[in-house]
C-alpha cells in the first residue's frame, strides 16, 4: 500500500469507509480467528521521571498525589488475572530508572512467574530502560514490551517532548531496538489527533511500523489534559468524535498492512466513545487491557481527561467487557497467551 492510499483510507467516510472497515475485520478473521484476548492493566505507580507535554502524570504536574502499589496489591491483582484465566497481565508505570525501581520489577516479574506456575505471561510497559534492564527483565520471565513511539515524525516529536536529552526521540528509536534484540515481542503505537498532526503523518506512523517491523500496536486519540503544556493548543484540536473516527480508520488501515499483528483496543477510546473499545475490536484490534489497577490508585493515573473505568473494580469491568465482546460477535481467548503471530512468524526456524 502506497502512502497516498493510506491517505485515501484516512479520510475515507460512507460506503468506502464501510468497506475498509469491514475488510480489516475479515483480514483479522482469516488471519488471527475472531478471538479477542485479555490483558490485565496493572497501573503499579504513577512516579515518572519525564515531563512530556500531553502526560496527566508528568513530573511537573504538582496536582498528582504519587503513588506506588505494594507488593501485595500488585500479585493481588496479578492473582485476580490468572485465576479468572486472563492469560497475561501488563505491568505499567511512570518512566524510573533507579536501581531501586529495576530491581523491584525484576522481583516482581519472578514472583508472578513463580506463583503462576510460568502460566501468566508478562508484559512490560515501563518506559526507557538501558540494555542490561531489559536483558534482566526479559531474564526474569517478563516476554512482550511495550513503548509507544507517540509520533514517528521527530519534528512533531520534538514539539510535543521537552527539548532535554532525557526526551529524543533517537532514544526513542534506540529503545525500540534494544527491547527487540533482547528477544521481547514489541509493541509500540502512536496517539491520534495531536495539535499540529496532520494526515500525512499518520499514514507515515502506518508505514514506520511496518518498516521497523513490529509486532504489537496500541494507539488511541489524544485526549486533552488541563493539567498539560499541551492544552493550551486545544483550539487547534479536530472534535473529539473526528479523532475518535480516525483512531479506527488507523487501525482499520492497519490490520490491513500487518495481518499478523497483536492490535489492542486503546483505554482512551472509550474516553470518547462508551463502546469504543469494542469499536475498535468491529474494525480489526484483537487485544483488550481490561483495567485491573487496585480502585483507590486509579483516579491518580490519570494520563488524560474522562479516562473510563475509575470506579470499576476488576469484576465488574470483566464482566462489562465481556459482555461487550460477545456483543461484537468475537471470542474471549481465556486461558491463552496470545502472543503476537507475527513475533512466532518471523522468529520462527527456516
Ligand atoms: N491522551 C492520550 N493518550 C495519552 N498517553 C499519555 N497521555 C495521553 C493523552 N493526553 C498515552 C501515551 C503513552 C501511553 C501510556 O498513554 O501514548 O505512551
Ligand atoms: Fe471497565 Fe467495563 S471495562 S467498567
């Protein structure tokens, strides 16, 4: 698919709208089956070392009240995940470095593999790490990552990252490629409807993934947070329902690039949308991150505004979710891993 196609696809609407829609889920289907697999989020701390312009959480915003999930409540809700046969879990947090903070996910990572039996599989969403990290955490048992490039313009990368060495977007790319040397399954993705995005970009973000060949997505629309550098930008925003409307053509337009890849149906569109999550499982994701972060931390994890799911506990968004899914007329793979074809396709033995 050439660019300017995918450009044609991004802004298609009625029938050829439709039919994109439609194309991506049956290439979802002949590809993956309609089975839609679980990953329980685990928002263990909200403490980051990082002050990106659009983050609810970033250092500088003094409004948070920090915190950083126990031990306990941590395998609690890892515990909930596997005996409700989710199959894996997402471990996700602020952007730390500190030996502390690395050595506390590697222990982490063991304990849920030990008490699981190695049954839960683990995925990793921590930020930037060095080698040696990843190489531990990978060692540990944890087996999928996940890193969002945000933007795979550098430009826009820069307007959105304050301008120090802890924000390039070089470490960015950098990071993607260790996680992917040290064996992890990649996930990465991009957010929708940024002040100064355009169209061309987006499609180029299609064209970036497949070029560096990943094997897991997750993108969703930005969401304006008061709290932010950013919302002073948002009268340059296109209306929430028009990102929301390109988020799924996104997706969509992806499944059809990559047939064989792990898409999940970001959290943020159902900040726009009530069923938008299962809107996106209609057009061709095929991963959900059912929120399983204990109830008392979740409204201080707040990456944007009208994030779903605060008052929820982990039953009941099962419950709703599923629900949902079988709405969609797809299948819950419990019990699965549901790792990436992709990452078996292209590691597999000649
Ligand atoms: N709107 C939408 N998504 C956001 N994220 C952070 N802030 C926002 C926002 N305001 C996303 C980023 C990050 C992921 C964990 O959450 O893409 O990688
Ligand atoms: Fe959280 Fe339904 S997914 S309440």
């Amino acid at each position: 698919m050439e660019k300017s196609e995918i450009i044609g696809f991004l802004r298609s609407e009625g029938e050829e709208r439709s039919s994109l829609f439609r194309r991506a889920r049956e290439v979802r289907d002949q590809t993956l089956g309609n089975k839609v697999y679980f990953r329980g989020l685990i928002e263990f701390s909200n403490i980051c070392s990082k002050d990106c312009f659009y983050c609810g959480i970033r250092k500088s915003n003094k409004r948070v009240v920090r915190y950083e999930a126990t031990d306990e409540e941590i395998l609690t809700a890892c515990r909930f995940a596997w005996e409700n046969r989710f199959g894996s879990v997402v471990l996700q947090s602020g952007e730390r470095s500190s030996p502390r903070f690395v050595d506390r996910v590697e222990r982490l990572v063991r304990e849920i593999k030990r008490f699981s039996g190695g049954e839960l599989g683990i995925t990793l969403s921590c930020g930037e790490q060095s080698r040696e990290s990843y190489q531990r955490w990978r060692e540990a048992g944890a087996h999928r990552y996940l890193l969002r490039i945000e933007t795979s313009s550098p430009a826009l990368y820069a307007r959105i990252h304050p301008q120090n060495s802890l924000h390039t977007f070089e470490k960015r790319l950098e990071a993607l490629r260790l996680l992917r040397e040290t064996g992890f399954q990649v996930g990465t993705g991009v957010m929708i409807g940024l002040p100064f995005q355009t169209v061309e970009e987006l499609a180029a973000d299609l064209l970036f993934f497949r070029e560096i060949d990943i094997d897991m997505c997750g993108m969703g629309p930005y969401i304006e947070h008061e709290h932010t550098p950013l919302y002073q930008y948002r009268h340059l925003l296109l209306p929430r329902e028009e990102r929301f409307g390109l988020a799924l053509r996104m997706i969509a337009v992806l499944r059809l690039l990559m047939p064989d890849i792990n898409i999940a149906a970001a959290t943020a569109l159902q900040a726009i949308d009530p069923a938008g999550r299962e809107k996106a499982v209609a057009v061709g994701a095929n991963v959900i991150m059912p929120n399983l972060t204990p109830c008392q931390y979740r409204r201080d994890y707040l990456l944007y505004e009208d994030k779903p799911c605060l008052d929820e506990d982990a039953e009941l968004c099962r419950n709703c979710l599923e629900a949902r899914i079988e709405l969609t007329g797809s299948e819950i793979g419990y019990g699965e891993w549901g790792d990436s074809k992709h990452f078996q396709h292209r590691t597999a033995l000649p």
